[in-house]
C-alpha cells in the first residue's frame, strides 16, 4: 500500500511528489508498552556555493511520547567533528588502522605514519555549526557545545505526551575533508550534505543516545521535514523528501531551464514525512534521469555529465538494474513504502540515507550495482527498521549484507552455491585471528578498523544466513517479512529480530543470540571416530548447533541425519533422519547409522559457520598431510 501520491510535470518526471500534506499527522507508538520520539522539522537554509557556508533557520516540534519527564535534551552537531582536535581526529590518530580515505601516509606501507587529514584543516576547510540562539516555546533557552553534541538545559521539563516547539539560528560550513559529507569530492562534486544539519538525539527506553560523532554510525528520532534550500540557480539538488515547487525551479523540463531563470538563486523547497534524517547533494553538472518501477516507485540518477564514457556508460546501464533491485527487496523484505528514491554521485564511497543514497560514481559497472545494491538495501535494514547503528552496527550492516548478495548473486546472475561464502570465510578468518570482539561492541570502541568491518558486515551477514541453517530457509524467509511487518517505521533491536524468528519456527533461540551475538565463542564439531555402524561426534568449541550430517555407506548409498540442539526443544524442518537431540554439556555425542559406514561429513551445505572445518569429515584426509 502507498502512503502518497506523485505527479508527473512536463516532459520528465519531477524529482518528488508535489502532492503530499505539508505536515504529515504524528505517528502513534505508544501501543502495547512500545514508544518512541518524535521531532517535526521546518528549515530554511541559503547556502553560498563560493565560501560553502551556510545559514539557517530551524524550528524542531518535539514530541515526548516516553513516561518520562525531560529536563534535558541533545543536539548532534555533525560538522564539529571535522576541525582539528576534534575526537574524530583523535581517533584517527590514535587507532593503528584508521581509514584511508582520511589519512596522509608518511612513512612507507610496512611501517606506516598516519597524519591526520583532519588535523591540517584550515579555518576555511574545517567543519562547523556555530548555533547563534535557540529558543523552548518562544523563550532562550541555555545550551552548551561539547564537540558535536549539544546539551539544552530546558526552562520547563517536558512531560510525558506533551509537545514542546525548539526555534534555532544556525551557521554552518562545509568540510573539505570528505566523509561522507563534505565538499568537491574526489570526483568534482561540489556538495555532499549529510549530517549537515543540528539533529535531535534520540532518547529511548535505554535513555539519550548523544554519541560523539567519531566516524561511524547513527541513530534518529523519527518525524516529518519540510525544507528549503536557497542556492545558486546553476546547481540541480537530489535527496530525501519530495520536491514541492518543481514549476518554480524549472526542474525536469530541459537541462538548461534552471539556467534560463532571472534570479541568481533558486529555492528548492522538500517535504519528507516520517524519516528519521534529510540529506542532499548538489552540483552544476549533475545529469538527471529517472525511471519508473512498475507497481513502485519513480527512480532518480543524478551524475556528473563529466564522467568518462565508460562511467557515464555504466550509469545508464545501472538504471534497470536498480529496477531490479527494488522489486527484488520488495518482494523478499516488504514493499518500499516511499514514491521515490535517488542514486546519487557523491560522498566518499557509498553511504544510505532516507529515500537515497550517495555513492562514488567512478566505477565498473559491476561495482557500481554491487554498491548500488548495499545501499538501497540499506532502505530496509536501518533506515525502515531503524535498529541504532551505533549499538547494533551489525543488524543494519550484516542484514544488508546478507540481502544483496542475494541480489546480485540473481540479478546480476552469477548463481553461486553460496554467495554468502566471502561473510563466512571472512568471520572465520577474524574468529581465529586473536582481535574479534563481540557483536555488542560499540561501533566505535573496537580496536581496530578491521575487526569493526569484519564483524559488522561478515558477522552480521553470518547471523542471518546461519539462522536458516537452524530454524530453515522457509522460515527464515517468514522471519525476514513478519519483521518489517511487525517492526517498520520503528526502532527494533536484537531481541526483537530473534523473538521473531520464534515466533515463526516456534523454536527456542535465546541461546544463538546469546552465543553469536553476545560472545566470541566459536563454532567448532568433529568427527571423532567411526567404528563400524557406530559414529561419535565431538563438540570442540563453546557454541552450541544443531547438526546436519551426511553418511555414505560402503555399499554406496548415503544418508543425511539431523542432530536438533536439545534447547531448541525442537527441530528445523528437514528431508534429513531426525535422531536423537544432543545436549550442549556433553562434550560427545554417539549414535549407529544404518549400515556399515565409509565416511561422514558435518555441516555439508557449509551453511554453519564452523571455523575448523578440517575436522568435519572422515576419513580426514587432512591428518594425513
């Protein structure tokens, strides 16, 4: 089902809708025990595209729909974290492997001497948003800046379920250092504007949610946006939102009609009801395209016309293929619920956002689908099912992971066994190398960069395509769809996502999120003898799992065995034998096959992440070595 209406204007479709209410109604989420925040937001920012600065004007209606009264609240301030000094900058020197994209190298690549970017930052290349004066209800309100968060000492406490107006006066500058954000991109993009704006911490039943901005993920309050950006009238905007006055603009009639305008500024004006962020880009030279998802939402392209031909090549060829890949995600997930979404050059490497993503665009046309798949599928696992990314980077990471490469392994037709294999090799590569840490590690307190990347995307990968390996691809498939029907539009958490899952398999799976999720015990069975008929197992690591078994017999048949985990009181569904359940404290487990046997085989789907499979088979040619 559609929530809004799009009209087509002209020779090309407009950019967004310009049949949406102005401000959506207020969502209610305080049924059955459940709540969550909400912030309304009105701007109006003029941008000057010679100094990247800006100003604005904002106005957040906040309401507080949790049983508590707020005698506090928190902005994020994005941009502060690009000036010298900042955290980001600290944590780019101070961690061994800091990403590349914001480090000068100056030593050599065996012994290293990272400077960082940040820290050579003029004043005219910094970061900021410098907050001239904010107001509660009409009144100044006392607020202090630490670093990119702001701490509001409210006149009046908020009480539970009432709403309260914020009016704020903003400046704001542009980095030159990308990430994410920022501006003329290796690429020539002029602006990439994520995080651009003072963003209202969410507070939820956990308590604020004011985190530092030090690279890596984020968490919002959901609400409506109504926007508008005053800028250069030789500049074409993408984004979130829908555009409001396509006519005013010129927008999506000929390439020059923006330029034929008298003015020498233009005010794009966008509503997006019921996201949790707004992002745009603009350039000078951005192509437009679009195309229509049938039964779906209308597609937008926006890339430099200076590409290379074949980069400008792959970007037409890319079109279809996004088609495709909504359909796919739609199909498999739940329906996209927005009338629009945009794939649009800029940032620093590919980055989702509401109703669009940023992504480098110097790219082979596989690369470029494969970036545009995690992105957009990103629309489901994070932004729909709005888990926070700093506590839980893997379910939005890990789950996207998982779902595009399902994706492309059809729409791009490489029809692999398993395209998940790269996940699994991956963990069982961190899982064995001495640094893993547990999933409940914060995005920003891992160690190192490559422990936080291999546990975020493969590990979470893992979690999902594993959890068919125990409850079964059907249910899994069932999970998946009960879970955006049940938590869309929400914030959901681990317990959540697992809940689910037993309601549909009406398994018991405390224990895989507790094991997989919460520790860094391994996975790791054996076969430990064969006798005859008579075959022993052991268990080698702290996990437990269930067992798939496949026997071959000397007179040339074969069998499979399912072996359930005894705490799951129960079974997947399977083709398999069922036999007895094996519990986790006994370390062995034996059982008589149905005739004389010539060899076995765990796990042979290598669907369980099993980190030591040398010992999965007998006879183990591997001892032999």
């Amino acid at each position: 089902m559609k929530l809004f209406s799009i009209s087509i204007l002209g020779v090309l479709c407009t950019l967004f809708s310009s049949e949406l209410m102005a401000q959506s109604p207020k969502m209610e989420y305080k049924t059955n025990g459940y709540w969550q925040q909400q912030a309304d937001y009105s701007m109006e920012i003029d941008m000057n595209v010679n100094t990247y600065q800006y100003k604005g004007k904002q106005q957040i209606e906040y309401t507080n729909n949790s049983p508590d009264v707020l005698d506090r609240v928190y902005y994020h301030l994005f941009f502060n974290a690009f000036q010298p000094d900042s955290e980001m900058d600290a944590r780019l020197n101070s961690i061994p492997d800091p990403d590349g994209r914001m480090v000068n190298n100056l030593g050599t690549k065996e012994n290293p001497n990272y400077e960082s970017r940040i820290s050579i930052l003029k004043p005219n290349e910094i970061g900021y948003i410098k907050v001239n004066s904010l107001q509660q209800n009409g009144r100044p309100v006392k607020f202090t800046i630490d670093g990119t968060i702001m701490i509001v000492d409210l006149n009046t406490p908020i009480a539970s379920g009432a709403s309260v107006d914020f009016d704020m006066v903003f400046d704001g500058q542009v980095p030159l250092q990308v990430r994410r954000a920022g501006r003329n991109s290796d690429e020539g993009v002029a602006l990439s504007m994520s995080q651009w704006y003072p963003k209202m911490a969410e507070y939820d039943d956990e308590g604020w949610h004011a985190d530092p901005y030090i690279g890596r993920e984020f968490y919002g309050v959901w609400g409506n946006f109504d926007v508008k950006i005053t800028i250069d009238k030789d500049y074409m905007i993408g984004g979130t939102g829908y555009l409001q006055n396509p006519d005013e603009i010129g927008f999506g009639y000929s390439e020059n009609s923006v330029k034929k305008q008298k003015s020498k500024n233009l005010t794009w004006h966008f509503v997006a009801p019921n996201v949790h962020d707004f992002t745009w880009a603009a350039d000078p030279d951005f192509v437009h395209d679009t195309m229509q998802v049938p039964d779906g939402p209308l597609l937008h392209f926006l890339y430099k016309k200076s590409l290379d031909k074949p980069f400008l090549d792959s970007w037409k060829k890319l079109q279809p293929k996004t088609v495709a890949l909504m359909q796919y995600f739609s199909e498999h997930i739940g329906e996209y619920p927005y009338e629009q979404y945009s794939v649009i050059q800029g940032g620093d490497g590919g980055m989702e956002y509401a109703m669009c993503t940023l992504i480098t665009g110097e790219r082979s046309f596989g690369s470029l689908v494969g970036v545009t798949a995690h992105e957009l599928a990103h629309t489901w696992f994070q932004f729909l099912l709005a888990t926070n990314e700093s506590k839980h980077e893997w379910m939005d990471e890990g789950f996207t992971t998982y779902i595009s490469s399902l994706a492309m392994n059809e729409i791009m037709d490489p029809k692999k066994d398993n395209p998940l294999a790269s996940a699994y090799s991956g963990y069982s590569y961190l899982a064995t190398s001495g640094y893993e840490q547990p999933l409940t590690t914060h995005a920003d307190r891992y160690n190192v960069n490559q422990a936080y990347g291999i546990s975020a995307y493969s590990k979470g990968a893992v979690f999902i395509a594993q959890l068919a390996y125990v409850i079964g691809d059907d249910n899994l498939r069932k999970t998946i769809k009960k879970y955006y029907n049940d938590f869309a539009f929400k914030h959901p958490k681990p317990a959540d996502f697992i809940r689910t899952a037993e309601h549909v398999s009406k398994l018991e799976l405390d224990w895989y999120l507790t094991d997989f999720g919460q520790t860094t015990n391994i996975i790791d069975y054996g076969v430990k003898s064969v006798d005859g008929k008579t075959i022993t197992l052991e268990r080698l690591g702290n996990m437990p799992m269930p067992i798939d078994l496949e026997v071959s017999y000397t007179d040339g048949s074969t069998q499979s065995y399912y072996i359930p985990l005894r705490m799951m009181r129960g079974g997947k569904p399977t083709l398999a034998t069922t036999i007895d359940n094996w519990a986790w404290a006994y370390p062995t487990y034996s059982f008589a096959a149905a005739s004389t046997v010539k060899s076995v085989q765990i796990n042979p789907t290598g669907m369980m992440a099993d980190v030591n499979d040398t010992n999965n088979v007998f006879p183990n040619t591997a001892e032999g070595q």
